[in-house]
C-alpha cells in the first residue's frame, strides 16, 4: 500500500513550481534519452488512435504486450499513472482501496498536460520523463512483466514503440519513478 503523506501547501508549491517549468518533451526528445540509457526501441507509425478498441484494430499482429494508461488523482490531488494490461478490467473504487489513495478519478486534460506532457490518447509510461518534479506515482501491472516486448506511445498517439520490460523499468527509475510493481490478480487484504 502507499499512502501520500504530503501536506496541501506542500502540492501547491509543487504544482506551481510544475506549472513554469520547459515545454514538455518531443518523442525526439524520448528516443535520445532511451539511445542515451543504451535502451534498443522499435517504433512503428500509425494513423491516431484515442481508445484500446481503435489500437487493436490498426495494429495488425504487432507482437508483445499492448497496455492502456489510466492517469487518475484523488480529492487531495495526488496522481497515478496506472499502466495496465489493455483488456484488464479496472475498478476505481477497489484501486483506490488498494492504494490507499482513497477515492480515485480520472485526471483533467489540463492536469495531465501540465504534469505529464501529453494529451488524451497519448498517455504512455513515457510522459513520466516530463514529470520532473515526481509528482505522479506509477502503477504498473504485474502481469505486463510477464510480456516482451511491451508496445507503448512514444509521446504521441500515431505511433507505437517496443520496449523490453527490463529496459522500460530502467527508464522509469532514470526518470526518479519507481513504480509500484501492482498484482491486479490478487485478492485485496482484507
């Protein structure tokens, strides 16, 4: 379980300090630093895609495991990015349970902009490199550790890149994000 143990004044400050930093990073910039980490990618183009249903239609037999994104905040304005199996059935109410994080909700197109550098459909375990300041906690399923490659946006949602499990856990880590590896498929403690 994590609990946040920030105080209100202690978010404010943080978002504003989020809110005048650079602009967010190109998927230019995401290649460098994977290249500059030694991590091998392969990237694909596709048209947009903005749900699971619409990536699954384009995407052919593209191998490995494919993931959805759910950026999500509580009322105290703590934020999640949970990166999930595509198909894996989500219920907020038992998540935010698990997490301690109490009642969750999805995040604001403004919200996630300002923290992860990304627009709706494009959220990614990427956009935590644009969370400089460690404001977002990263969720990740279990079970995608168990695929390779795992396919992800690069930033944006007209392509897809595959990335190792390994080498997408030493991304998050150079990004100051350690995630919290989640089994979704475990009964809650009770």
């Amino acid at each position: 379980m994590v609990r946040v143990m920030s105080s209100d004044a202690d978010t404010t400050a943080r978002e504003a300090a989020a809110a005048t930093r650079e602009p967010p990073a190109t998927p230019e910039d995401l290649f460098a630093r994977l290249d500059a980490l030694g991590i091998r990618t392969r990237t694909v183009e596709h048209p947009p895609v903005f749900t699971v249903e619409e990536a699954k239609a384009l995407r052919g037999t593209l191998p490995g495991g494919h993931i959805k994104n759910l950026f999500l905040r509580n009322k105290k304005g703590a934020m999640w990015l949970v990166v999930a199996e595509e198909d894996r059935p989500i219920d907020l109410k038992a998540l935010g349970e698990r997490l301690g994080a109490g009642r969750l909700s999805f995040g604001s197109p403004e919200r996630l902009m300002t923290h992860l550098g990304v627009v709706p459909g494009a959220v990614t375990p990427f956009a935590v490199i644009n969370d400089r300041e460690g404001l977002v906690q990263v969720v990740l399923d279990k079970a995608l550790l168990s695929h390779d490659p795992l396919n992800c946006h690069p930033l944006t949602n007209d392509k897809t890149t595959a990335i190792a499990p390994g080498d997408l856990l030493t991304f998050l880590r150079s990004c100051g994000h350690e995630p919290q590896i989640f089994d979704f498929d475990a009964p809650a403690a009770g």
